[in-house]
C-alpha cells in the first residue's frame, strides 16, 4: 500500500484547467459527466506522448507498422470478440439512493479507507479477498464481503443493497438513416479488433513475416456506470496498443520480451522507477493465458497505465470461424500454415497523460537572501514532452528587442513548439512558464544588441547562464528530443 495525496490530486485538475490543460466538456452547459476536453497546452501534451509512443513502436522497430482502422465495424465483430457475451463489470444498487456501483469501487475504497488508518493488513486482506471472490465469479460472496464491511453508499449512507449483477459496457447506436431499417453496431470498446480484422491486409500489403507487429492510436468508448478520478477513468477515451504476431509456443519469450520493453519505454521518457511495478492479473480475461498490470503511484493509489496480454490465437481464431474467411499466416521456415498467436501491450493515452500531470507536479516553497519567502507551482515535466520547449521573452516592448525575438522564434520554431510573449514582468512571466512545463525560457535584453547573448533559464533549477544567440536553437533541440 502507499500513501495518497488527494489535496495533491485535486491541486492537479484544478491546475490542469486553470492553465489550458483539460476542460470539463460542454461546461457551458454544466458539463457531461466523465467526459473531457483538452485545452491548448494539454493538447500539445497529450500530442507529445502519443508521438513517442507511436515512433517508439513503428520507427524504432523494423517489424511493427501501423493502421487507423475505422470506429464503427460490423457488429459481427463484437460477437467474435467476445464483447457482447463477455464485456461486463459486475455491478450493485443501492436501494435507497437508486445508485449503482462497480462492486471492485465499492471494495478499494474501503480499503482505502482501511489503510488512512493505519490499518494496512487490514486493507489488503480485503482487496485479496475481492480478488479471490471476482476471479471465481462468486457474486453472492462479494455481496456478503460487502455486508460484513460495512460498507455503505456515499449518497444514502446506508446498506441496503441488490444482489450483484453483470453490466455491459458497451454503447450502442444505429447505422441508417430510417430508424426502421437501421441496423444496431455498436463504438467500439477498444482498438484491437481493427487490428485483428485487417491483420492479412496489412500481412501482405506490408510484405511482413512472423514475428511482426501492428500498432494504433485511437479513440475507444465504454459507458462506464461509475466513471471517476478525472481523466484515469472516462467514457470517451484515446488508446495506443499494438499486437504483436508470434508463431505458437513462443509467447511465454515474448510475453517476458514486451514487458521489459514497455517498462523501460516508461522509465526512458524520465519518470521514477520506484513510482512503477508490475502487477499480474488475479483472473485472466477470456482471450489470455497470461496477464500483467503495469501500475503507477498516482496520488490516488497504485493504478493501471498498461496492459501487456498474451492472447493466444482466440481472436484471429474467432474471426476465422465467424467470418469464413482464413486468417492463417503460411510460415516458410516451417513450411506450415498457422493461426498467429498474439501478445499486445495496450496503454491509455489519457492515463500516460495523468501520470505525466502526477509526476510533474510540484509546489516549491524557500526563503529568498532578504528574508522573504517565495513560492512557486512548476511541472516538472519530461523535456521531450513538454508541451511548450522554448519561451522568448524580450525584456521590454521597444529598442529593437522583440525584433531580436521575433528573429529567435521564426529560426526555432520549425524544431519545436515555441512561445512568445512580451506582457508583464520578467519574474511574472517565468512563474506563468513553470507552471505550464516549459523547460527553457530566453530573455533579450540589451545586451543582446551589443553582443548577441542571451539569458537562457532553466525551469527545474531556475538557474540562468548567458548563452550565445546563434547556440540556443541547437541547445534546446538536442535536450528535448
């Protein structure tokens, strides 16, 4: 167990939405429940991560390229998948107050609860209980497991609960435009399945062998009954997964293989090791023979950021047989035809985007050389993603110093995201950079003009150096690729 920071937590949303980050959505109009806009800066931001991810998987790999493959797919698919018998949570009501709740919500924050005080054995011994009870299907026990704690519904506060029931998640709408002939396909719940479905097409069309992988970016939806903890769980929401195609009886190798890869992915971007830990799933998903959690201390707790599954053959296997169509790869070396069997890692965009808020976040407090305390707010994010990596600020308004930015700006901002501003103080400037990320800030001043340098500051130090003008574009180039 570790310890949560929910001040922090909510320090993070306020300052994601006071600074450009993330907006409730149709806040206009009060807003729509776990669904969110990303602002200006967490646009930017969020495009960083998934460029790194993207050029990680396919440019850095010989043997992984990418599809965008289209949201709506024919509802056959989900039948394939296992999605329309399978794809559910299971599910309790409260009586009183008429509010349903994910039952594993329920049980962790209790646990929660159970570990605020002191009572840390305790805690875990629940959550492996819950575990034990979900992995065995035993709704009637986690029922019971819930009245023995006591646990009770933040909104009646009371116990009285329905038995536990299965939900599915997915939503559905009409493709036709007369409700009578239209047919019901539903958005999908996750990317894979564009994958699988156009895994000859891009097998042959890519002129690729086994082992090879196919990756994408994209948006997924899930009608999730108790959406919560801002942006982590969503009903709109962007993944990035890849499926790697294997010849059967290796999984177990690259299963070992995409795990050490997707966590020293994370490590390499600049977070901490120690934040980071392996968590292996207590049931299997119908599709799996194996199953791994990469989890992250978040200040709300140890939560998932990405999976790594070895799926066997069962989706190329299940599309086969519901399409008619033979999805086998014919193995030269072997001189054998097969069904691939499959390893995917799947990371949510939006939960790398939360973890890179949660990492960053800092509030700084120290006694200036008069005396006086001063404060600052600073995301300490990742060079290579910050979502800003270069702020020009001439020291004042006239004696040809902004010309001498401009001139700075138009040289940068081809390599990377520049800003440029001219309005209020120095100092106010640098604090309003810190507090959006951005690791380098230049000032011009006059002594620009007479000898072309410039300050260059540095964000988490807030260390200055006078650097030559015609330096700073290679400077900041090299430290934020």
């Amino acid at each position: 167990m570790i310890t949560t920071d929910t001040n922090k937590f909510q320090a993070i949303i306020s300052h994601a939405k006071e600074y450009g980050f993330v907006f409730p959505s149709s806040e206009i109009y009060d807003g729509l429940s776990a669904v969110y806009d990303y602002g200006p800066w967490g646009s930017e931001l969020k495009k960083n991560i998934r460029e790194q991810w993207w050029n990680s998987m396919t440019r850095m790999h010989d043997n992984i390229v990418g599809i965008d493959a289209a949201i709506f797919m024919h509802p056959t698919t989900w039948k394939a998948s296992g999605h329309v018998d399978n794809f559910s949570d299971p599910m309790i009501d409260n009586k009183d107050s008429k509010k349903r709740y994910r039952v594993d919500h329920l049980i962790e924050a209790q646990a929660d609860k159970l570990a605020k005080e002191g009572k840390t054995e305790t805690a875990e011994s629940l959550l492996a209980s819950m575990e034990k009870l979900l992995s065995d299907n035993d709704y009637a026990g986690i029922k019971s497991l819930i009245e023995k704690e006591g646990i009770a519904c933040p909104v009646s506060g009371t116990s009285n609960w329905t038995d536990v029931r299965q939900f599915n998640l997915m939503f559905s709408t009409q493709l036709g435009s007369v409700s009578d002939d239209a047919s019901e396909i539903y958005l999908r719940p996750e990317t894979a399945q564009g994958i699988f479905v156009n895994f000859l097409n891009v097998q042959k069309t890519a002129r690729m062998k086994v082992p090879f992988g196919i990756a994408q970016v994209g948006k997924a939806f899930r009608n999730e009954i108790v959406a919560r903890q801002f942006i982590f769980r969503m009903r709109e929401f962007e993944q990035m997964e890849m499926q790697f195609f294997i010849r059967p009886g290796t999984q177990k190798e690259w299963y070992e293989y995409w795990k050490k890869e997707r966590m020293d992915w994370h490590i390499g971007l600049g977070f901490d090791a120690a934040h980071y830990r392996f968590h292996d799933h207590a049931k299997l998903a119908h599709y799996a023979d194996a199953a791994v959690d990469i989890e992250y201390a978040f200040p709300i707790g140890w939560k998932e950021v990405e999976g790594i599954h070895s799926r066997t053959d069962f989706d190329l296997r299940n599309h086969q047989q519901f399409s008619g169509k033979k999805l086998q790869y014919f193995d030269t070396e072997l001189n054998q035809n097969y069904i691939p069997y499959v390893i995917e890692t799947s990371i949510g965009l939006d939960r790398m985007f939360l973890l890179t808020l949660s990492h960053a976040y800092t509030e700084e407090k120290w006694t200036k050389e008069d005396g006086k305390e001063d404060s600052r707010v600073v995301l300490k994010i990742p060079p290579k993603l910050a979502p800003i990596k270069l702020a020009i600020l001439p020291l004042v308004k006239k004696d040809g110093l902004p010309e001498i930015a401009r001139e700075l700006m138009r040289s940068c901002r081809e390599d990377f995201y520049c800003f440029y501003e001219e309005k209020d103080t120095i100092g106010k400037r640098y604090r309003r950079m810190d507090a959006l990320g951005t690791p380098y800030c230049v000032t011009i001043d006059h002594q620009s003009k007479e000898d072309g340098t410039v300050t260059i500051r540095h964000r988490d130090s807030m260390t200055q150096e006078r650097v030559a003008l015609s330096s700073v574009r290679e400077m900041v180039s090299r430290s934020t690729r």
